[in-house]
C-alpha cells in the first residue's frame, strides 16, 4: 500500500510538470487597460507629483509576455513607472497571467521649461510591446512655475544641516522653543522682492514665512499662496500684513486670495489640517485682509494680543476646512464684515482671553462630522481684567449641525463679560437656559432656532460650503439696516430705507 501510495504522488508531479500553465508566449497589441490617458494632477515645477495607478490587463486564456513596457521618451523621461515593484523607465518581457492584470504607478518630477510653452503640459507615453509594434497610453500633467520661499539650510561636519529658524519664547520649563522660518526679504537673490506677492505665478512656502519687524507684505488681487504641511506665515512685532484681494466675476475666482496646501490633486481639496495657520503675533500692526479665502488650515488666522491701532480689518473673508479653529483669537482686536466660516474642528471661530470685536452680517457655521464642535466660542480666561471681553455681533449667522451653536465661558464678573447679539440667528436648543439669556437685550431681536426644523437659515451645502441662503430661508428681510450700509460677499447690493430690510449673514439672497 505504502509503494502504491509514492507511485500515485509520482505520476501526479509528473502530470503537472508537464503542464503548460505558465508558459509565456509573446504577445503584442491584445492588452486593455483602466484608462487611455493618466492626467497626472497639476504639479509645482520640480516638486514631485502624487503617485498614481495604471492596470492592465489581459483578458485573453493564454499566459503572455510582454516584449517591452517603457516610456516614449526612455531614460530622459521625467516620468518614474513602478512595474511588478520594480522603478525603472524600461522593462522587458513582463510576463502577465491569463485573464490577470498588472498595476502600473506613475510619478513626475518635471520643471516648467520642459514642458510646453503654449499651454504647459509635459507629456510621454507608456509603451506596450516592440518598438515598431506597440499599443500606448498616454501621460500628461500640467506644470506650474511658482516662487518657492523655504529655510536655508547649513549643513555640519556630522553631515546633519542646521535650518534658518526663528524664536518663539522659551517653553514652561525655560528652554527655548525655535520654528523652520524664512525671514521675508525685499531683494531675495532668487525672488526677489518677497515682501509683495503678486499673481504672476503661485507661492509655494515651506516651513514658516515670517514678516519682519517694521516690514509690510503686499498681497496682490488674485495670488495664490500654497503651504507645505507645517508651514504658514508669521507677521511679526511692527510688522503688517495688507492683502488687496477684489470681487471676482467668474468661478475662477482671479481677484480673491486663496490660501491653501500645496497638494493640489483633487482628493486634497477639502482635507483639513494640511499646513498651520496665518499668525499675527502680538504686536502686529495696521493688519487688513480683503477678499480673501483661507482652507484646509490647522487654524486658519491665529490672532494674539494685537491691541490699539493693530486692530485686525476682516473684509469678506472665508475660512473652510480648519482640523482646529478657524479663527483663533486670544484677547485680540477684530473688526469683521461678510465673515464666512465653516467645517472646522473645535470652533469656526473662538475669541478667547477676551479682547474686542465686532463682526457685522457674517455667517459662522460649522458642519464638522463630531457632536461637539461650535460655530461661536467666547471666554474670558481667568476672569482677570485684563482680558475683558468686548464683543458685538449684527445681523450674524450662528448656526450648524449640533444643537450649540454658541458657547461661552465666563469666570469673570458680568461687567468684564460683554457681549451684544443684534438681529442675529442663534442655534441652540435650550431657551431657558440662564447663561444664555436669549430674552434679555443681550439678544435683541434674535431668531432662535432650537431644532433644525426652527428658525432654518436654508444654506445652499453647508457640506460643500456653500452657505449662500435659499428662498425661504428664516433669515430674509430679518437684519437691521446697518450705517454705512455695505453690499454682501458675492457683491450683491443689501437693501436701504425704512421699509425693506437686509438679510441675515454674509449673503443676501437674490431672486
């Protein structure tokens, strides 16, 4: 039994070995792939691009091999593959299953004066088969030039390199506490005058730009401002910060200010927490920001001690997409018209330590993904005078997906704790509550919506942060008419006189 059982598992190896299950036959001009042309998003000059995937796949009952994958442009592509785990530009006889498919990755790295001059494109081609006989698919990505802002760099005798930096203070244990910094100058070698971003092409910042004591940066109508991951930009002591953004007239937006990350693939676009934040130090002075579009920050503007004549001027402003806050003050000193925030992590805006503000026809609305999120926070921090609170609201929206829109958090007397909501909608489902007093003349003339189904301001996508209101929305005609008047943020006259009366929020709605 035993002998037969050996001469069973003979024949069996015998039989298998001589199956032609894996043998390859060359084949050309019978593959199907996923798409005929990878777009690879648009990428900076000479700055990597994501990775992204091409399959392939043969479809027929015969095991093949392909004779040659490459590149159209061979080793002098600024295309990288990844075949079967293995980078390169040139492969042979990629074997491939029947019925199976193979995944092909796809990088760049390529500088704008590769590319086409007329419309920028650099482009190759993925070539499957002999160099006579191929099927192809195409490669194409966009290449932006940018100015590129980022630390230098001295690199030591153990090979490690010390970067530019500045200092923050020192920590609760006295050491001191430095950030990657580049200090703005206004006749940079390769820049240039760095201290004006104009819209000629994008700026790429990597760590922190700092703006110097005693300097101004200018930023023109229409700049586009892209952070690295834990970069932003730091307006220092004396020093301003004036962007000169204008109403658009086309879904391009060519004259509002946007700041966002530097990953500009679509999968990015509303990823929260990409890059730091905009900071004005204490001290910053003179501080104006009009038409301007700050998303997927940590926080967006982080406002701290600014006092006196370094009142921040926020004009037509939105703030999307913060993993944090999106606007952080602590005992800061903001004047506000046309505010739209919304999606942030904690707060779509928090004024905290006190200070002194006073926002007019703004929307904060936060539609975070988690129960605990606000649209409004206020608090006094230890109640101490010197971080008496001051704050005004008129004709706001204070809305989102919870049932608190507002918070506060007073350990101070009352008389260090002001605050005054004038013809504002207020989400929040607790209308005896004592630390809101919602029908005293704190809340004066205010709609409170204590339900969704209450007092609705009727955004267009909250989710997609389109906050403009819809037709019967609670908020029509429900502001008061405020001197000097001002049209909202998309440019839309806000009606005047005794008998008509503007919307609530940053839009007015328009037939």
């Amino acid at each position: 039994m035993k002998h037969y059982y050996y001469i069973v598992i003979l024949i069996f190896i015998t039989v298998t070995s001589c199956r032609n299950d894996f043998d390859f036959e060359p084949s050309v001009g019978n593959l199907e792939f996923s798409r005929d042309t990878v777009y690879l998003d648009t990428v900076f000059t000479n700055i990597g691009s994501s990775t992204y995937t091409l399959k392939v796949y043969n479809k027929s009952d015969k095991n093949i091999s392909i004779p040659k994958i490459q590149l159209g442009k061979g080793l002098n592509s600024n295309y990288r593959l990844m075949v079967d785990g293995l980078p390169g530009k040139i492969f042979d006889n990629v074997e491939l299953l029947a019925n199976d498919s193979l995944f092909i990755f796809v990088e760049v790295t390529s500088d704008v004066a590769d590319a086409n001059p007329t419309d920028f494109l650099y482009t190759d081609q993925i070539r499957f088969g002999t160099d006579s006989n191929f099927q192809k698919v195409e490669l194409v990505t966009l290449i932006q030039d940018a100015y590129f802002i980022y630390p230098e760099r001295v690199q030591n005798p153990d090979n490690t390199y010390t970067y530019e930096s500045v200092s923050l203070g020192v920590d609760e244990n006295g050491n001191p506490v430095t950030i990657k910094a580049s200090i703005l100058s206004n006749n940079d070698p390769i820049n240039g005058d760095e201290l004006h971003w104009t819209n000629t092409k994008p700026y790429v910042v990597y760590g922190y730009a700092v703006v110097p004591n005693g300097e101004t940066l200018l930023v023109d109508a229409g700049a586009r401002i892209h952070f690295h991951s834990e970069s932003g930009l730091i307006v220092a002591d004396n020093a301003s910060l004036q962007i000169n953004g204008n109403l658009s007239t086309t879904e391009a937006l060519e004259n509002e200010v946007i700041f966002e990350s530097d990953r500009l693939e679509p999968d990015f676009s509303e990823v929260p927490g990409q890059w730091g934040t905009i900071w004005f130090t204490l001290g910053s002075i003179n501080n104006s920001l009009n038409h301007v579009t700050i998303k997927n920050a940590t926080v967006g503007l982080f406002v701290t001690g600014n006092e006196g004549n370094s009142n921040l001027s926020l004009n037509n402003i939105q703030v999307y997409n913060c993993s944090n806050v999106g606007i952080l003050a602590r005992t800061g000193f903001i004047t506000g018209k046309n505010i739209v925030t919304n999606n942030c992590g904690e707060a779509s805006i928090a004024c905290t330590f006190g200070g002194n503000y006073d926002f007019k026809q703004c929307t904060f609305a936060n539609y975070w993904s988690s129960p605990s999120q606000y649209s409004l926070y206020l608090d006094d921090y230890n109640g101490a005078t010197e971080y008496t609170l001051n704050a005004i609201f008129e004709n706001c929206i204070i809305y989102g997906s919870t049932n608190k829109a507002l918070a506060f958090e007073q350990e101070g007397v009352d008389t260090n704790f002001n605050y005054q909501f004038n013809n504002c909608l207020i989400r929040y489902n607790e209308l005896n509550n004592p630390l809101y007093p919602f029908n005293s003349s704190k809340f004066s003339n205010c709609l409170i919506a204590t339900s969704s189904l209450v007092n609705n301001p009727k955004f267009a996508n909250p989710n997609g942060n389109e906050l403009n209101i819809e037709e019967d929305a609670a908020v029509i005609n429900q502001g008061i008419n405020l001197s000097p008047n001002f049209n909202d943020i998309k440019g839309n006259p806000r009606p005047t006189g005794t008998n008509t009366n503007p919307d609530i929020g940053a839009y007015q709605f328009i037939n």
